[in-house]
C-alpha cells in the first residue's frame, strides 16, 4: 500500500515536471533553436544570445527604462544618440537605462513585463500590437507631444501604421514613431544575365508574368553540361516570397474590414497561384525535393538562381563580396494580368511607443522623436556618415537627398536602383507596397495553412482550385479565432 | 501498526540552533519548489481556463473549459499527438540496441573506453547542435546518408526530412542515435550488478546463453528497463527542439510536429497563452497517467536481486 502511495506521489511529480517543462525549458531552448532559419532573416532576427543594459546618468530628477530588440553594432549607434539625448536634457534627464535583447526573447520579456504591471518607459510596437496595446492601456498617444513638422518628415506609410482611432488602424491618433521601414525587393544576379547575354530588368518597367517567364527560361540552364539543371531563373520561399507574385496581381486574401478568408473563389489568386506554382512545374525553379535540400536563399549566394527577393536587410549581405561574389542590382517583382499594372511588395515596420504609465510622458515622446527622426541619428543608421546602412533613413528628404547622393558616390555601398525600393515605399506608376493582412489581424496564424502547404501543387498532387478551396475552412478558423482574440483586449 | 508516543523533551541550545539550521536547509528546496514549480503549475492551470495572451486581462477572459473542448476537435494536436506518439516507436529500439550494445561491452574486450565514450558523446552534446548537424546528414542533395546511398545504388536517396513518413523515421532514428549512450551506461551498470554466481549456478544446471539471458539477465535488468522506459516515455512526450532544428516549420503537411512544437506555435507564435496552457495541462496529465500506470504496473515484472 505504501509503495502505491508513494508511486502515486513521484508519478505526480513528474507529471508536474512535465508541464513545467513545458511551459518554461522549451522557452529557451526554442530561442536558441530558431535564429537559423530564414524566417529568422526575414523578421530581423538578430544572432545575439545575451541582452545587455546600459545606463546612462545626467544631474536631473527623471529615470527612463528604454526596451528594444536590436543587434550589437545597431545599439552602438542608438546608444550613441541616447547619450545625446541625456546631454541636451541633462537637467532633466537623471539616467537612461538602456537594455537591448535579441527578438526572441523580446516579446516573452514584454508578456512578463506586462503581466508584472512594470512595463518600460519605451519600448517597441509592432503594427499588427497597436490595437491591442491601445485597448488594453500600454501605450499612449504622441501627436500633442511633437509638432506635426517632425511627424510629416517620415514615410507616409509610418505615418499611417501607427494610427488607431479605437477601431480602425490607419486613422486617429499616433501611437508610435518608425524604427524603420523595410520592404520586400526583388533582386537579380547581374554577371548571370551578362553570361546569358540579356539586357538587364528596367527598374522603370518590371517584368509582365509572361516576360519574366521567358527571362527565366532562358537562365534557367544546364551549366556544367551533367545533364543536370544547375542555374535556375528564380528560386521562391513561400512564406515570404509567394505573396509578391501574388499582390502584383490584385490579390487579397480577406475582405476589406478583414473578418472573411477570400480564397476559394478568388479568381485573381487562382491564376496568380497557378503562374506561381507552374514556376516550379515548368522547372523555372529548383524542384521541391532539391528546395529542402538547399533553400533558395543559400542557391542565390551561390549564384544559382538569377532572381531572388531582397529584402532591405539583406542589402549589407549581398553587397559584401565575401558574402556575395556576383554584380546585382534591385528590380521590381513581375506583374500580374489583372492587378492594377503596378507592382506590389510587401512593407514591415516597428515602432517606438511610450507607456502609458510612464512618469514622464514629455521626456519619452522626446526621446522617441530622437531615436526615429533625428537627422544626424538617421545619417548614422543609413550609413551616410558610417559607410554602413543598418536601414534606410526614416526622414524622406533625407532619404531621397542625402542617401542617394551618398549611394551614388559610392560613400553607401547600396544597390543602385535604390529608387525600387523608394517605389515600392513611396508609391508610383510602377510601383506599390503595403503591410501584409496579416499585421492587422491578432496573429498570422490563418495564413499558415495557405503557404505552407502550397508545395503539394507545385508537386502536382492537388490542383490549384482543389488547394484554395480545401484550405479556406481552416484559415477562416484561425481568422476567427484572432478575431476574437483581438476583441479579448477590451475586456 | 506500532503507535509512538511522542516524548517531549527539552532541548539544549545547541539541538536548538541546529534544528533552525535544519529547517533553513529544508526552506530553500522547499521554496525554491513552491516558487519556481507551484507557483507555475497553478498558474499555467488558471491560463488554461482562459483566452489569455499575455497582453490582454487574463482574469477578465476566463473561458471555464472552452480551450480544453476546443483541443478535442482540434486537427492539427491530435495530428501532433499522433506523431509524437509514432516518436515513441524509437523507445523500445533504443532500449533492445542499449541492452545490445552493453552486453558487447560488458565484456573483456579492446578499446571498451574508447566505445563507451563514443557512443556517450551524443548524450553530452548539445542537442541544438547535433540537430544541425543532423539536418545536414538528412539532406537530400548533399547529405551523408543520400552520399551513400548514391555511391552504392547510382540513384538517388530518399527526401529525409521532406516526405511526411521519411520525416518521421529521420527523427527516430535521431532520437535513438541520441538517447542510446545514456541507455547503454544504464545497462551496462545493471549488468555489472547482477552477481557472476548466478551465471554459474546457471551454467552447473546446464543452461545455454539464451537460458541465461531470459532467465538471469532480462529480469535482473527489469529494474533498469523500467526507469529507462519511464524517463524516455516522459521524454517522447516533450520532444521539440530537434523538430524545430531541424524542420522549423513542423515538416511537410505538418508530419513531423509535435505536442510540444504546437503548444510553442499556440502560445509563443500565435499568442495564445491561455490556450497554449492548456495543451500542457493535457499533456502533463497524460504524462501523469501513463507513468502512474507504469508504477502500478511495475510489481508484474519488475524484478530485483532482493
């Protein structure tokens, strides 16, 4: 009997442990885990392990917690600014304590934060958090704190992003200043096109679906004479690179107020799925199984694959000759038949919010200011007075002066047709860019079942119209459930 | 049952200021449990009955059983307990293997360090960096195991970690590449504790080696079977990082996720901590029965010198 006792006892011990682990060890081990996929490349992860805090003193009487994800030679920069910050308001300032960590496990440390009721003075907002962060009483509005000469000096898209009128994003009041804007670019391998003897994409005219077709087909090449495909025109990771393909030609994915999966009888989507998939099909691109093999990301850094997606954090990578051993430049993604004749992209942004419980609303909407629009703090990022660009400049004028005069001179290593990705920001007969549908719905969690089982057509067991209409019921699940998630926050 | 009567007695000073050191000595196991388990333990119990996520009021969205009803018709856990459950299939392999491979080293044979550590480095390896190097061993087009498999047969190799079944074998054969070290230093102890006058009363009855083996051998290792099947079973159920290494988004058709992997997608991706809770609510009371079964069974075949 006491033996069954005590086994009773030490199988609930371990049962507990169990869900300890769960609940805690994978945690870490996950963060440890997920820094070498590519998702991690294209969410700006950074490789760092540890966070770091820096505190920095002046002789007034107010102490800001600033809390930021970033990378080791990005704090150097802001650190630089914030020590600035502190010497024009020393009277006020008594310190800054400035703790960076990786983006792994920024939002666990936000989660406690928040749970703790001990939020940081400035921290980062995504767009897809301002809802939720504004209803639920985190972060406060900036607009009474800075002029609006500061505010109409960035990218109007980040002057949108930000906004929330307590319904909708877009309008309303400013919730957070841009840490950055990016987009989703397109690139080709210039010393490929040469040995094809091509001429080079205009980056005033992107490719129609059926000209890129034909660009692919001729660089798509045995070159080693094996009988083997070794050079293919375009390699595509459908996380991230799909949707290009797939808004240059119209689509969306949910109604206008985002409450409905639009994807079975999306006719824009199924032929822009089909001229995607029939990539693979046709073996414009490298086949599935040699996809899991070897991603296309790794293929384009081995000179592979002639077109590739260049995400403006990729642009240090591939202007390094040690990374990247071939000429390129940016060009825009091709162009669906019937979408608006302008080629899309996708943006991504973070942005520095203040907290609503702060002591010092005035200080912080300052040192937000800075840390977004500071001029000087805005050559250092971009690289105009440091060589090297962390990201493009928030401040357009700077951008389009400044910036490409120093691309031009070759003070910024940069891609040459930096005004793609200018388009794509800005807007123009050319080009458009807007954040994916998923940054304004609770979570990104309804669009998993679109791409990641998009392989089964290009490997031919499903067709496109059975694939878009098997799938729907699941995403518009998942749809509802961040529906109603999104709705938990005013409770 | 003998009843004591308890006796009071004065203490010294001494016994006094001891028995306080004894209970400081006691307090820190026992806070550190109540903080760091307790604490979490009820407090992952409490998520589970809620749509929490982390940013939203966690008692303004209590939701009862909502989240464990919803688990029952939820495709994507019982297509990750299917698997996690198939993941188990390596246990019984790695443990027949172990049991082999320490009966080989059990005896007086050259180089049995050298072998032990071999087989023992993958256990003290970091289990990220193993996967890595796994995933490179998988790959289809430049990987060990396809290098092989062309040089010897002139086609291709199978897509490891790219089919839904291949995926699933990869892992297990993983899994017990990884877990056999630890069962083979098991073993081997319990086999260098079973008595060598066994085998030779054994021998005088004139029984052969398989005699031996299932008669004197299997059972007296039953001790060590048991804790071996018990920490792996607990095991199989937490298994993630070597499926986030190695296929980060849950394999294809999400053939290789687990119960773990989808409770860190649930909670830590998508931001449903309250639901994510109660995945591991779940799983922890799975874990419980089944190793509460295990005890309870243990007395039909376990067996010790005693």
């Amino acid at each position: 009997m006491k033996r069954r006792v005590l086994s009773s006892v030490l199988a609930m011990l371990v049962g507990a442990s169990a869900l300890m682990g769960c609940s805690t060890t994978t945690v870490e081990e996950a963060g440890e885990a997920s820094g070498d996929n590519q998702a991690a490349q294209a969410t700006e992860a950074t490789n760092e392990t540890e966070s770091s805090s820096t505190t920095l003193t002046g002789e007034g009487e107010e102490t800001l917690h600033v809390f930021l994800y970033m990378q080791e030679h990005e704090k150097e920069i802001y650190q630089k600014l914030i020590d600035q910050f502190v010497e024009e308001h020393k009277d006020k300032v008594k310190e800054i304590v400035f703790e960076v960590t990786t983006q792994d496990e920024y939002n666990q440390k936000m989660i406690a934060s928040m749970t703790a009721g001990d939020m940081p003075d400035v921290f980062y907002v995504g767009p897809a958090a301002v809802r939720s962060y504004v209803d639920n009483g985190y972060i406060m509005p900036l607009d009474q704190y800075v002029d609006d000469a500061t505010i109409s000096s960035i990218w109007g898209t980040t002057q949108e992003i930000y906004r929330y009128d307590g319904k909708n994003i877009g309008s309303g009041s400013l919730y957070a200043f841009p840490k950055d804007l990016s987009c989703f670019a397109f690139a080709y391998n210039q010393d490929l096109f040469d040995a094809a003897g091509l001429d080079y994409p205009d980056p005033n005219k992107p490719y129609t679906y059926d000209e890129f077709v034909e660009v692919c087909k001729a660089l798509t090449k045995d070159t080693d004479g094996d009988g083997e495909i070794d050079q293919w025109g375009v390699a595509n990771a459908d996380q991230w690179g799909m949707t290009p393909f797939l808004y240059s030609n119209g689509v969306k994915f949910l109604n206008d107020d985002m409450t409905k999966v639009n994807v079975a009888n999306n006719k824009q989507l199924i032929e822009a799925l089909t001229f995607y998939t029939d990539l693979t099909k046709n073996g414009l691109t490298p086949s599935v199984e040699q996809d899991t093999a070897l991603g296309g990301y790794q293929r384009w850094l081995d000179g592979q694959v002639a077109f590739y997606a260049c995400g403006t954090w990729d642009v240090a990578a591939f202007m390094d000759d040690n990374t990247f051993p071939y000429k390129w430049n940016l060009c825009g993604w091709p162009v669906g038949p019937s979408g608006d004749g302008r080629s899309h992209t996708w943006m991504g942004s973070v942005g520095y919010c203040v907290s609503a419980t702060t002591k010092y609303p005035d200080l912080c909407a300052e040192l937000v200011a800075k840390l977004s629009t500071d001029a000087d703090g805005q050559r250092a990022v971009s690289g105009i007075t440091t060589g090297a660009s962390i990201q493009l400049p928030n401040i357009v004028d700077l951008a389009y002066g400044e910036f490409k005069d120093a691309v031009n001179n070759g003070t910024v290593p940069y891609a040459s047709n930096v005004d793609v990705i200018f388009g794509y920001f800005d807007g123009n007969d050319h080009y458009a860019a807007a954040l994916q549908e998923m940054d304004y719905t609770y979570n990104s969690e309804w669009f998993t079942p679109f791409w990641s089982g998009v392989f089964n057509i290009k490997n031919g067991d499903i067709s496109v119209e059975d694939y878009v209409a098997q799938v729907e019921p699941e995403m518009q699940a998942a749809l509802d459930e961040a529906i109603e998630l999104q709705n938990s926050a005013t409770k | 049952m003998a009843s004591h009567k308890r006796v009071k007695t004065k203490m010294s000073a001494m016994a006094k200021r001891e028995e306080r050191w004894a209970w400081l000595f006691i307090a820190s196991p026992f806070l550190g449990f109540m903080l760091f388990m307790a604490y979490p333990i009820v407090f992952a119990v409490i998520a589970s009955a809620s749509k929490w996520t982390g940013i939203n009021s966690l008692w303004g969205n209590m939701v009862g059983f909502g989240n464990y009803i919803k688990i029952l018709s939820d495709v994507k856990f019982w297509r990750a307990m299917g698997t996690t459950i198939i993941y188990m299939i390596g246990i019984p392999i790695g443990m027949i293997l172990g049991m082999l491979v320490a009966m080989g080293l059990n005896r007086k044979i050259p180089g049995k360090r050298v072998l032990t550590t071999m087989y023992y480095v993958p256990v003290v390896s970091s289990l990220v960096a193993v996967s890595i190097l796994w995933a490179w061993v998988f790959n289809y087009d430049y990987g060990l195991l396809n290098g092989i498999y062309k040089f010897l047969t002139g086609t291709h190799g199978p897509n490891w970690l790219g089919d839904e079944v291949m995926v699933k074998i990869s892992l297990i054969i993983f899994m017990v590449w990884k877990g056999l070290g630890g069962t083979i230093i098991l073993y081997l102890a319990g086999l260098q504790n079973i008595p060598r006058d066994y085998y030779e009363a054994a021998m005088i009855d004139g029984a052969g080696s398989i005699a031996k083996f299932m008669n004197i051998t299997l059972p007296l290792l039953s001790p060590v079977t048991f804790y071996v099947l018990i920490t792996s079973l607990i095991g199989g159920f937490q298994v993630f990082v070597e499926v986030q290494v190695m296929t980060p988004s849950g394999g294809p058709n999400y053939s290789s996720a687990t119960v773990v992997f989808y409770l860190f997608e649930k909670a830590f991706t998508n931001g449903q901590l309250g639901y994510g809770s109660a995945v591991a609510v779940i799983l922890a009371i799975i874990i419980f029965i089944i190793t509460a079964i295990n005890f309870w069974g243990q007395d039909k075949w376990v067996k010790t010198i005693d």
